[in-house]
C-alpha cells in the first residue's frame, strides 16, 4: 500500500472550510496510508519569536500572548462544538501550553535568549496546530494519533537550523511509526508536527526555512531506509498551484513547471524559489521517492501541480529565478600577478565571519576577483577584508548592488540558447557583469545591474517562450 506523507501549510489551516477540505483529501487518498506534518497557522511563529526577542514590556508581552490563544481558539470554536470532548481537550491543551510558554518567557528573562530557548519558544505553534488537527480528525470519526517530531527526529546541535541524524532517526521510526502505518487492523493517520525534532539530549531544535516540508522528507527518507513498503509519495499542500517558471510579480503570464528533476529542482529553489528549500529534496533524491507540490484548495486537480521525480524533459528550459538583493565585491591589484591563493584567503576571511558566497569569477592571474554576497552580509564582508592586512594592503576593493539571474535546464547547454539569451538582452542594451555555468550544465547564472532586472528577466522570458512552455508536457 502507497505511504502518501502530506505537508500542510500554515497558511492553508485558517477557518471551518480549510479543515473540510482536509476531510476531503482523506477520502482522495482512502486507499493510502497517510501521514500528515501540520506547520503553525500563519503568522504564529513570526509571533512567538518577535515575542521571545522583546521581553522588556510585559504589557505587549501579555498582548502577543493574548493575540496567540485568539489565533488559535478563534479556529478551535468554527470547527468543534462547544460542547464535545475535543473542543474541552483541546481548549485544556492550549491553556497548559500557553502556561509553559510563559515560564519560559520567565526563564528567558533570567538567563537569556540562549539559542535551545528560541527553539523551543518557536516549536509552539506547530504542538498547537497539529494537535488541533488531530483532535479535529478524531471528532469526526477518523482514527489518528497525534506524535510530535522531537520523539522521532533526532538532529545535530545547530539550533534554528539543524541537521537530521539519521541513523537514530531511522531507529525511532522503526519503533515508533512503522508499526502504526503496518497495523493490518487500523487505518490510524498519524498527525505528526512539522519543524521541529530534538537533540541527542534532548533539547528541541528547529530545521530552519522549509522546516516543515524538510520534516515530511525526513520521514519519508527513514521509512523507505527501515520499512518493507517502498511505495512512498510526498505531497506539499501549498496555496499555490506549484512552482512556477518566473515569479509573477516579474512576469505575471509565468506558466507552472509540470514536471522536473531533483537537481532542477535544487537549482531553483537555490535561486529564490520560496515556495521550496533545496534542502527538503536532498532527503529524498537518492530514495528517488517523488515530491509533488499540490493547490490545497484544488485537492482533485489531475494536471495542474509540480512533479518532482528522477523524469523530467530536457528539452526546456525550466525556469528563471532570481536574487534580487545581492552585492558583488571585486578585489583588483595590479601589483601581485601571479601571485597563488587569492581565492583561497578570501574565502578563508568569508569563512571566519559566516558570510556565504556565491558566483566566483577570476581573471586567470588571479589580478582579479569578484564574488557576490547578499546585500546583508555586504558590509560585514567588506569590512572584513578592509581589516585583513593582506586584501587591505596590496588590494582595491570596490562593489555594487546587483542582482542575478538563474536559467535552469539542459537546454542552457546548446549555444543557440546562450545567443538567444544575450540577443535579448542587446535589445534594452543590458550589460552582463559576470556570469557562470554550472559543472553539470543545469543552469546559467548572470550578473546585471539590480535596476535592469525585471527588464532583463521579460526580454529572456519573451524570447525563450516555446522552450519555457511548460505546459506541453505530461507523464
């Protein structure tokens, strides 16, 4: 039997209509076991943490706290009567929970916002929603079990973005959910909360941006590494319809990507694809276990939805993405030709003050060197190297505001493509500062100047549209 893992956003779990519709989605999937991983209800972690971080005032302390238990009783109230069982649990869970927060509050106070209190702060919301959830499936006659995710996914010490360990994740697992989903005499969903899991002694830890769609590929990895049943899908319930080629607000007509790869996928999600954080495929991409990303309001559509899988069609291209805040920084010395190890001492300088990099370019004696950072790292990059002793002595340093422009398929592989891409751009007289493709010829990367980026992104768009179309594929 398929294991379908079902991620539901936040921001589809608002009102009485929204829990229906998970009613709904249940009857799609009736002859699967299923497992849903609920993120909070939207806005609720930005709260928690805007809370956590500003403490001073105990009066906006009370009314964020306020504000938290109406988001959440005000859905509790559309979609139980006042008078069951579950309405009375769940209303007894939200008061012990709100009271565990603010001891914790009072620990903060204390001690300080130490990085294993913020992760506990934010793993509030979804212990909220996901036993709402579960509470909502059993007042409706469905068996579930309500499992939070710090008993199953054990995860490194980087609080705010941990790592799975698998290895002991997949032994919980085993012992945990396998046996629910292979009890022959129970359809149990398991409501499992999104976003968070625990250390090895216990603390919780949270798995960063896309922490809930990053949970439901965990588990999805671990069942396929310890269970018999290879069978497993994930679905990525969004209020979207998928991926799309271009982001709207660059060029509203952008059609959805049907259907592509993994490393697709990760390149588009590098380059600014919110809808999706590369390292949620990275669990599964091995597995060849597929993902789809799926309307929550359109739970039946048969064609309208991302595919991700091993198939793709490599004669599109699948899609521009950009970075729209990023700052290249050129390092230029006319006095160290030849000199060896510029790039190595640069990232050893980034590397020290936690400062990503990304698109390297490099005259061949090294004169030369730019990279580009996002433009909130950027000062903290340039003084870095203005009080290194070696850039800032022998070294000029300049940079600008740019943005980048990512085209991902195989297509980018054909000069034709290439030609078309700097025809179109000659046509506003757009110079390209720098540009790169990538080792596996997926994707190319090119720099412009931020002011030129939406025109830049339409005229690529314009001109690349039969090979952009990608509606004309299907499985």
């Amino acid at each position: 039997m398929t294991i379908v893992i079902m991620k539901i956003g936040g921001s589809c779990l608002i009102d009485r209509h929204s829990f229906k519709n998970i009613l709904k989605i249940i009857g799609i999937y009736n002859k699967s076991k299923k497992i849903f991983v609920a993120s909070a209800f939207s806005g609720v972690t930005d709260l928690l943490q805007k809370t956590a971080e500003n403490l001073e005032d105990p009066i906006e302390v009370d009314k964020n706290v306020a504000l938290i238990e109406k988001k959440h009783i005000d859905i509790v109230e559309q979609i139980f009567s006042e008078d069951s069982e579950h309405y009375s649990k769940v209303k007894e869970w939200i008061d012990d929970k709100l009271s565990e927060l603010e001891d914790t509050f009072a620990d903060i106070r204390e001690f300080g916002l130490e990085p294993y209190y913020k992760d506990y702060v934010l793993s509030f919301g979804e212990f909220f929603s996901t036993f709402i959830l579960n509470q909502y499936l059993l007042s409706n006659g469905i068996d579930s079990v309500f499992v939070p995710a710090n008993k199953i996914i054990i995860t490194n010490d980087e609080f705010n973005n941990a790592y799975p360990l698998y290895e002991l994740t997949n032994s919980r697992i085993k012992r945990l959910l396998i046996p629910l989903l292979e009890n022959p005499r129970k359809d149990t969903i398991i409501c499992l909360t999104g976003y968070i899991g625990r250390n090895k002694i216990g603390y919780i830890t949270t798995l960063g941006r896309g922490g809930s769609d990053y949970t439901a590929t965990i588990i999805a990895h671990s069942l396929y590494e310890m269970g018999d049943d290879k069978d497993i899908k994930v679905i990525l319930w969004k209020d979207v319809d998928g991926l799309l080629a271009i982001n709207p607000k660059f060029t509203p007509e952008s059609s959805l990507i049907r259907n592509l790869d993994y490393n697709e996928a990760k390149h588009i999600a590098n380059f600014g694809a919110k809808i999706l954080h590369p390292k949620c495929l990275e669990a599964i991409e091995k597995s060849k276990i597929p993902l789809e990303i799926r309307n929550f309001d359109k739970p039946l559509e048969k064609v309208d939805f991302t595919k991700i899988s091993e198939f793709s069609d490599k004669d599109q291209i699948k899609g521009l993405s950009a970075v729209e805040d990023a700052v290249v920084i050129t390092i230029s010395s006319g006095s160290l030709v030849d000199v060896p190890g510029v790039l190595a001492k640069i990232f050893k300088v980034m590397s020290k003050n936690n400062i990503s990099v990304s698109l390297v370019a490099q005259s061949a004696s090294e004169i030369n060197t730019s990279f580009i950072v996002k433009r909130e790292d950027s000062k903290k990059a340039i003084d870095a190297l203005n009080k290194s002793e070696y850039f800032s002595h022998f070294f000029e340093i300049n940079f600008e505001d740019v943005a980048i422009i990512n085209i991902t398929g195989t297509k980018i592989l054909e000069n034709i493509t290439k030609a078309l891409i700097f025809q179109a751009l000659d046509k506003k007289n757009i110079h390209v500062k720098a540009l790169t493709q990538s080792t596996e010829d997926l994707s190319l990367s090119i720099v412009v100047e931020k002011e030129n980026l939406i025109d830049a992104i339409n005229l690529i768009h314009d001109d690349l549209y039969e090979i952009l179309d990608t509606t004309r594929f299907e499985d």
